[in-house]
C-alpha cells in the first residue's frame, strides 16, 4: 500500500514537470509489474505522443494494451506507425503477434507473407516472423513461412533445421523426416545437431518408425546421414541394421570401429546377446590388433556366456523358487570356457585377465566340476589378491565348500570375501548372508544373530528380508532346538542343490510344536513341490494352510500359488484368481504393486 501511495504521488510530481522520459518509463513499468496496467498504460501513452516514433514506447503502449485485451486500439497505433515508417520490421513484426492474440491468425499470415514478399522472403525477416508466430504458438504459420522461405530464397538449408523440429513438434514425422534428410545433404556438419532434435520426438515408436522410414528412402545415403541412422537404430533396439550401418560407416574411412563398439555395447546392456557377440567379433576380424582388444575379448566372451545363460533360464524357469540345475550342452560351456582362457593366456597380467580366471571358475562350478572351479579361485586369491575378483573368488570357493559340507571351510571363505576389495557391494552381501547361514548350520545362534542385526541394518542389502524369515525361527521361546537343526539340514540341502531331500526335511517340519516354523515348512515345502513340478502338491499345502492365522507367510503362498497356475499349468484365470486374493486378503503385502501389475498383464494379453 506504501508503495502504490508512493508511485501515485512520483506519478502526480512527473506529470507537474514533464521531460524526464526515462523516470516516465521507470515508473510505467514498475506500474506494470505490479499489474495496474490502466496506470502503465497512461504513462506509456504520454511517452509515445511526445516521441511517435520511438518504438520502445511503441512497443511497450502495445504491450499494455494487449494486456488488457484492448486490441482494436493496439492495432490503431500499429497501423499508423506502419504507415509513418514502412519496411521497417518491427512494426509489421508487432501488428501480427497484435492480429494472433486477438485470434485473427489469417490476417497475421497474410500481414506477414505481404511483407515477406517484398523481400523476397529474406532469410533474417522470414526467421524473424517465424520465430514470433512460434511465441504465440502459431506453429502452422511458422511452418508456412519457413517453407515460403526456403522455396523462395534459394538457400534451404538456413531453414531445414527449424522446419524440422517443427514438423516433429507437430507430430509430422514424416514431413520432419524429409526436413532433416534434405540438410544432412546440404550441410553434413549438422548430423549431431539433428540426431539431437530426432531423439526429443523418437521416444515415441510412431515417430521413429517415420524417421526410419524417411531414412531409409535414401539410396546412397553420406556419413552424416548414417551416423543419425545408427543412433535412430540403437534407440530403437533394432540390432542387426544397427550393425549394418555400422559396416557402411567403416566404409568411409574415418569410424575406426567406433560405430561397431558401441553397437556392441548398446546390445549387449540392451539382452540381445547374440547381436553383441555379432557386433565384437566383427570388430576384431576388422581391428585385431586394437589396443582395447583384451576388453573387447572378455565382452565378446562374456556375451557368449549369458546366451548360454539365457538357454539355462529356459530349462530352469526364473518363476520357480529353486533351480533343478538343468544345464544346456556340456560343449557349449567349454566353448565359452576356451575362450575364457584365451584371453587368460593373451592378456596374463590384466585385470581382463583375473575377471577371466573368475569367469571359468564360475563357469566350472556351475557344471558341476568343484575341483576345476576351485582351481581358479585359489588362482586368484592366492596370486591375485588385490584383484575386485578376489572377492567373487572367496564367495565361490565358499559355496564350494558347503556343498562339500565343510562349513569351517564356509565360515573362513565367506569371512574372506567380505574383507576383500571389491567394488560389486552384492557379492559382499552375498558373503555375509551366507556366513549368517554357515553360522545358522553349526547352530551357533549368537553369530547367527549377530550377523543376522548387520544384514537387517544395510538397507540396500537385498537379502535383508531373507535374513528376517530367520529372526522369529532363532528365538529359543518360539522353537525348540531339535526343530531348528533340522530346519539347518534343510535350509543346507537346498543350498547343496538336493531339493528332494530339502522337501522330505520341511514336510517332517510342518507338524513343528512352533506356529511359525511349521508356516516356515509349509511355505517351503510348497516352493520345493513346485520347483520338482510337483504342482498339484504344491497347491494342496497352500490351500491347506490358507485358513492358519498364524501363516505369516500366507501372502507369498498365494503369489506362488499364481505362479503354479500361470507358468506351471497355463490356466490363466485360476492365476488371475489367486493373484487377486493378495490385493483381497493382505491389502497391506509388499507384493501388492507385482499381483496388481501381473493380474492387468494378464488381463490385457
């Protein structure tokens, strides 16, 4: 209220003594900012009458006025200081953003294409329309200028780039497209610039198919117009023509594999393994003596493993809570195991080299041949110490040795592996669950516990909630001791893979005096039955337990119960059906948002 007092009182004392134009102008816009335009506009009005042919005070009266929605009286002093001053820009400039706020977009076009004509459409004064019909989102009319223009002046490529963005502002792909293709012609230099502009509109599948289309039209297409294909084929994760266009890239010379290394990297983050290991190989028959070749080696190599990996998951379904260990071709393992020690022998002294030794000693464990396996994890720990695969190499050698049954053996692997360097946290965490467990097995319940508090307390530890199914079982008021060891050979023979003596164990526990760690045996007895195919077992111990108030784990029966259905025996509604008993029965589960999301999957497939 003081301030609008005072500028009342500064306006009353300027108007008594007139000339001082600038302090007039000062106090308009102070008027202005404070949104007593009538106020702004009388000053504005003043400075314009003493100075007719100052824009400035042209443009700010207009601007007021159009504030205000006083149009008509806008396009009266517009008219005028078009009349006193012809050709110039600003006015004309002025009047058609003046004829689009009062929604008379034609006569803005028309005001606008008269004046362009005179010039000829001038590359400046054509950009300069353009760019405000844009401002007052007359995007059509900006598209009609520019087009006039880069038809007009003979020199497209000053508007093929904004015709573009335009184009695909308006969803025009196709048209957007053409704008581009027709640059990267002229003006090669600009394919990043255009790649750019492409990528804010191809996330989009209907735009990037158009632009692929348009792309795609051109029959000898240069660099330039490759090098945006490339990056529209990766976005699209179309692999193969990725890779093609890659080839036509090395052809002119200056790629160096750079195209085809990152072609690699794309597919290979992206899961389609078979197009990496593609991609790699044809970089190093092309590049052998590059001197990244060891990385290249061990990503071709390790692409290699995960097809391998991919037919595994096939054989033993992610769904299923525990593996049968069905394993693909024994040969197809020694191929990658081969390679693996290729570059072992290639590169010795590398840390290529030490992730290798990890890799086969892995890849050993996982068909079954312990002593292979831990051949190369002595390997590493005991050469490669300062190796991050160290790490990796005390946790195998520790599974290893619980499989064996040696769990003083476990205790110290484990234990190892959390104090080695490593910069994966997971396999730390792995460690650490697993020394929890080992502890577990030599029914040591204070290390257990202890172990048990430091997993709980890592909140990106995803093995917490594991490690809490065991927190209620530990505690002597809830379990006797004889049911806790056989619970511990149980737990022990899943992790050494005899999941049919696990079942007969937690089948023994489903009668436990414990209402939990009879809900335990229960729960697992149900997740082995379904691991061995068993599924109509499976069913049964869910459903009977369904009505047990004391069966904490009642929600993930029904989840697993949905799997049974959809996985194991294809009957979709019955899965649909047990999904929503989740959202029905425990509103509160954590697995709420996967039973929700799952039931409209299945609903929409």
């Amino acid at each position: 209220m003081k301030l609008f007092l005072f500028l009342s009182l500064f306006l009353t004392s300027l108007i008594a003594q007139p000339g001082d134009l600038n302090n007039k102008l000062m106090l308009a816009g102070q008027f202005e900012q404070l949104n007593q335009f009538e106020k702004a506009k009388t000053i504005y009005l003043d400075l314009h009458k003493t100075k007719p042919l100052d824009y400035l005070f042209l443009e700010s009266l207009v601007r007021v006025c159009n504030r205000l929605k006083q149009y008509d009286e806008s396009i009266s002093y517009l008219n005028k200081w078009n009349e006193q001053m012809p050709g110039d820009i600003n006015g004309v400039n002025l009047l058609g953003k003046t004829y689009f706020m009062q929604g008379k977009e034609k006569e803005a076009l028309a005001l606008w294409d008269d004046f362009l004509k005179v010039y000829n459409y001038e590359i400046n004064y054509t950009k300069i329309l353009a760019y405000s019909a844009i401002e007052v989102k007359g995007f059509e009319t900006a598209i009609n200028l520019l087009e006039k223009g880069k038809n007009a002046s003979g020199q497209p490529i000053y508007f093929l780039l904004d015709l573009g963005y335009l184009y695909g502002y308006m969803m025009q792909y196709d048209k957007a497209a053409e704008a581009y293709v027709e640059l990267l012609e002229l003006e090669p230099g600009q394919s990043a610039q255009i790649e750019g502009r492409i990528r804010t509109t191809s996330n989009n599948p209907d735009a990037a198919r158009e632009y692929i289309k348009a792309f795609e039209k051109i029959e000898d297409p240069n660099e330039a117009t490759l090098r945006v294909m490339l990056a529209l084929y990766i976005d699209q994760r179309m692999f193969p023509k990725s890779i093609e266009t890659a080839l036509k890239l090395e052809n002119f010379g200056k790629d160096n594999g750079v195209s085809l290394y990152r072609v690699g990297e794309e597919s290979f983050y992206a899961g389609d393994y078979p197009s990496a290991v593609s991609a790699y190989s044809t970089l190093l028959d092309k590049y052998p003596t590059r001197p990244d070749k060891p990385i290249i080696n061990l990503n071709l190599v390790k692409a290699l493993e995960e097809i391998l990996n991919l037919k595994y998951r096939e054989l033993n379904p992610d769904w299923k809570p525990y593996d049968l260990g069905i394993l693909p071709e024994k040969e197809e393992y020694e191929k990658v195991i081969s390679k693996y020690l290729e570059i072992i022998s290639s590169f010795k002294n590398s840390e290529t080299a030490s992730e290798a030794i990890y890799r086969t000693g892995y890849l050993y464990y996982k068909i079954n041949d312990p002593g292979e396996a831990e051949s190369r994890f002595n390997d590493l720990v005991e050469n490669r110490p300062n190796s991050q695969f160290a790490a990796n190499a005390w946790l195998g050698k520790g599974l290893i040795a619980l499989k064996k049954d040696n769990v003083d053996l476990a205790i110290h692997a484990f234990s190892s592996a959390i104090t080695a360097f490593s910069t994966d946290p997971d396999v730390k965490n792995r460690a650490r669950f697993n020394l929890m467990m080992s502890w577990f097995f030599k029914n040591d319940i204070d290390k257990t516990l202890e172990l048990l508090t430091e997993i709980v307390g890592v909140p990106t530890d995803n093995l917490a909630n594991d490690a809490l199914e065991l927190a209620p079982l530990i505690n002597k008021k809830m379990t006797d001791s004889l049911s806790l060891l056989k619970l511990a050979s149980a737990e022990r023979a899943i992790i050494q893979g005899e999941l049919l003596d696990a079942f007969k164990l937690f089948s023994e526990l489903k009668n436990s005096p414990s209402p939990i760690m009879a809900a335990l045996a229960r729960f697992r007895s149900a997740e082995l039955a379904a691991s061995l195919n068993n599924y109509d077992e499976a069913i049964s111990i869910i459903e009977t337990s369904s009505g047990d108030q004391f069966n904490i784990y009642a929600d993930k029966s029904l989840f697993l119960q949905g799997q049974i259905y959809q996985f194991g025996k294809k009957d979709i509604q019955k899965a649909i059906s047990s999904y929503e008993q989740i959202l029905i029965q425990f509103p509160k589960s954590i697995l709420n948002d996967k039973a929700r999301e799952t039931i409209l999957s299945l609903k929409n497939n």
